[in-house]
C-alpha cells in the first residue's frame, strides 16, 4: 500500500490544468503503455514507489476522459509521472476536520485493494467456482438469481465472461490491440466461446463504452454526493470510476483502447460480477450472493484435510429459534468458527467520507453473532453437543471484498469486543488457509491469543499456512473455455 505525504496536497484544479496541456487520445493510449507494467508489486527493487501505479492511473485517466481536449502534444514519461504523483498527492475533502486524517488514509488504501491481487490464477477461477460450481442450500429460492439470470446479465454464462476477460486482459498485455484478427486457425477453438461474433458482442456490451458514455456515468455518481458545485467537484476524483465497469474506450484511436489495462481484470472477476448484479437487482442480487457465498465458503472449509465441518445449527426454545454462526470447523486442538459475509468495502470507504464508527459500523453485527454462539456453547445447548467444549475456540468472520484496516486498533475500537479472538479474513486468505492440513492449523490457532493492545483479536497479519494450491479453484480455472485456445503439449 502507498500513502503520500499530507503536507504540500496538490489541488484537484491544478491536476486538471496541467492534464490540459496535453492531448487527451495521446496521453490515454500512452497510460495504457503503461499500465500494462504492473506486475502486483507498487515498489522496485531498491524499494522505492513505482511512478505508475495502476490506482493513480486511473485516476489520470479518469481525469482526462471528463475533462480533456484535444491538441497540445503527447506527454513525455516525466509529465506522464507527475500526472500520476498530483492524483496520488490530491488534496483530501475536509482535511483537518476531526477524523479526516484517517478517512484519507482509508480512501488511499481501499481505492487500492481491487488492484491486488495475489494471485491471478485463484483471481479468474473464484466467479466461476462461486456462481457456477457452487449450489444454493437446499430450500432456498432465489430472488435474482434465477434460471438465465446469467446471459440476462452478462450475455453470457460466467466462464464465458471470464474467459473472455483474461483473452483480452492476455491479448493486450502482449501488445494486441481489440478487434483482434483472429488467427484463422483459431476459429474451431474459438467455437468454445460462441465464436469470433459472439465474442465480440460480449466484449462490445459489457467491456467497452464511449467517452461520452463515460462522463454520462461520472457524472451520475458524482452528482449523488449532493452538495454545492463546488463540494461536487472536490469530491470528483474520488467518485465510481466507471472504467471498472467498461475499461476499454471507444473514438480514442482506430482500437479499444484500455487506459487502465489493469481494470479489465476488476471487471471480469467475482467483485466486477456483484457490482453488475447489484446495479441490475438491487438488494435481491446481493441477498442471493450471501447465501451462495455461504455456500461456496462451506466448500472450501471440506478440503481441509482431517477438519469435521458442521454447518449453520438452530438452538432454544422451539418458539423463538436461534441461529449460530455459519460453520464450525473442528480441528485437532482447536474449534474454529466462521461467519460469512458478502459484503464488499462500500464507496464512501474508498471515497473517504465518513468516520471510523460510520463506515465500518455493519462489522459490528458478525462480531456479535460471534460472542452469541460462543454464549451458546458454554451454555450447553444439547443441538450444539456435537461441538466439543475442551479446547480453545477463534474465530474468522469470512468477506467477499478485503477489510485490510478491519482488524487494526482505530477499527476494532469501534467495534464489539469478541468473547474469543476473531479477525476478519478475505476470501482469498480463506481459499489459501484451507490447503492447510487440519494438525497444521489447528496447532497454529490453538497458539494464538489476543495482543493486550487489541483485545478479542486474532492476529492474522503473518500467518503463513499455505499446504499447497487450492482444488477448487484449479478446477474451476481448467475448465475456462479460453484455455481450449492454448496450445496443449
């Protein structure tokens, strides 16, 4: 994670002004050069801060796509660099109100987060894994997510769009600019994927828009701030880019052009999915995607070599039933409990509105579903017998979206202190956890305990239990369709 200094903040007019001197077209096909760098790591080998970073570029670009113009010449690399310094250095909305400084210091780090991704591979198999392979429990139906919900939304199953993500995410990181011309040889591969027509109609419906199209959509999200003009337009650059949900441009020059080559693969993934479902379907999308991440999260939890796992149990009187947490994995020496939540960092974190309480303020309640199952067991409940009660218990509250800050002092503060350590985990540290054997991390976790500086914490920052690649996702990942376009040996 970068952070820059406070003192000497660039205004957001000056960034806009000096991005005016250059062409628009020029200087978007030059970030898209660029971009193309970002190999996951935001320093170099001396440690020092790479000059393009894929959240400061698209930044720029959205820059320029609102407010650029043509003529003026093409930057060169140094001006290039500045560009992407000024947004990273833009001054903060309200800076040196009371928890201003924090919230700035949460926008720079979650308006990062989509752009890492430790793992590619685990990156494009995760949509496929949870909306394809993954069933809803028994006795659930489903609001939006029903039969054709896919093609209705994507205009496409799943592993078509994703594969058609990572054929254009591996195309441009080459050099290839969209249209591609198709290698004749590659069209009966190609029928895998519907074939070159339906292909493009995929990526000309849900990858690409007009510039026009994008200030349209900026606009939208910048105007629902409310406010005077003046508060609307310090607030801008930190507003929805809309490159994340159409990252290649159209009318820039005789190609697509992606002016954050990065952002198509945001688009492609799980969290790319649920932002289009949940601007489709509302809350309906985002109940659905709960109980199948639940699911999906059950999955991954039964591959843990030599762990029991027990889903969601009901306990008390029959009357006024009460729900514990959604699964309990019994190891060794330790029983681990997990709550599960579909929830994704919301905007006003990644725009750095709110204060601390505010924004994190709906991690209170699987804390406390926590603390109430821990109650539970040591109540007795004779429908939690088969949980043992002789050794110590943690727990992980799973998301969909990563809380990087979630588990640090100014957030836990804020909320419920756990009867047993807990920490909240994205679902890539879960889907790298369970590789682990079941002694492993039993012996890990049954060690831990809470810093006195944190109290109900569980310190997950350096845990290192990875056994190996995750079967799940290495299947899902497999059985792309794109992959029948790569030469097998």
């Amino acid at each position: 994670m970068t952070t820059p200094a406070i003192e000497g903040a660039t205004r957001y007019q000056d960034l806009r002004a000096f991005c005016r001197r250059f062409d628009r077209d020029a200087t978007l096909q030059m970030l898209s050069v660029v971009s193309r760098a970002w190999d996951g790591q935001p320093t170099d080998e001396r440690g020092r801060v790479k000059p393009f970073l894929p959240w400061d570029i698209a930044g720029v670009a959205a820059t320029f796509l609102q407010w650029g113009t043509a003529g003026g010449g093409a930057p060169t690399p140094d001006e290039l660099g500045r560009m992407c310094w000024m947004f990273l250095n833009l001054e903060h909305p309200g800076l040196g109100e009371p928890g201003s400084g924090f919230a700035m210091v949460l926008r720079l780090i979650y308006s990062q987060i989509p752009f890492q991704a430790p793992d590619a591979g685990m990156h494009w198999a995760r949509a496929v894994a949870l909306f394809r392979d993954t069933e809803f429990q028994e006795g659930y139906v489903p609001e939006a997510m029903t039969s054709g919900w896919q093609e209705e939304l994507l205009g496409c199953s799943v592993e078509q769009w994703v594969s058609v993500g990572f054929a254009l995410h591996a195309a441009l990181l080459q050099g290839s600019n969209y249209p591609f011309e198709w290698d004749p040889e590659l069209e009966p591969a190609l029928e895998a994927l519907g074939g070159s027509e339906d292909f493009d109609r995929v990526v000309r419906q849900g990858f690409t828009m007009t510039v026009g199209d994008y200030r349209a959509r900026r606009r939208t999200h910048v105007e629902r701030f409310g406010g005077t003009i003046a508060q609307q337009f310090l607030r801008e650059p930190f507003a929805f880019n809309p490159l994340f949900s159409a990252p290649l441009i159209d009318g820039i020059a005789d190609h697509f052009v992606a002016p954050c080559f990065p952002a198509i693969e945001v688009r492609a993934s799980t969290l790319g999915i649920v932002h289009e479902g949940t601007s489709k379907w509302g809350e309906a999308f985002r109940r659905d995607s709960g109980q199948l991440f639940e699911q999906y999260v059950g999955r991954q939890l039964r591959q843990i070599a030599g762990a029991v796992v027990i889903p969601e149990l009901s306990y008390g009187p029959r009357r006024s039933r009460v729900k514990t947490i959604d699964w309990f994995v019994v190891l060794p020496d330790v029983v681990l409990l997990i709550e599960c939540k579909a929830m994704t960092p919301a905007r006003n974190l990644q725009e750095g509105f709110g204060t601390v309480e505010q924004v994190h303020a709906r991690l209170a309640k699987p804390l406390d579903q926590i603390s109430k199952t821990v109650q539970a067991l040591g109540a007795g409940h004779a429908e939690l017998v088969d949980i043992p009660t002789d050794r110590p218990v943690v727990a992980l509250v799973v998301t969909l979206g990563n809380f990087v800050m979630a588990n640090g002092p100014e957030v836990r503060e804020s909320l419920p202190v756990t009867t047993v350590p807990s920490a909240f985990v994205g679902v890539d540290f879960l889907e790298a956890l369970v590789t682990t054997d079941a002694v492993e991390m039993g012996r890990y976790f049954a060690g831990v305990h809470a810093p006195d500086e944190r109290p109900g914490v569980l310190p997950v920052e350096d845990i290192d239990l990875i056994g190996g690649t995750n079967a799940l996702l290495d299947a899902a990942f497999e059985s792309l369709p794109i992959l029948s376009l790569t030469p097998r040996e």
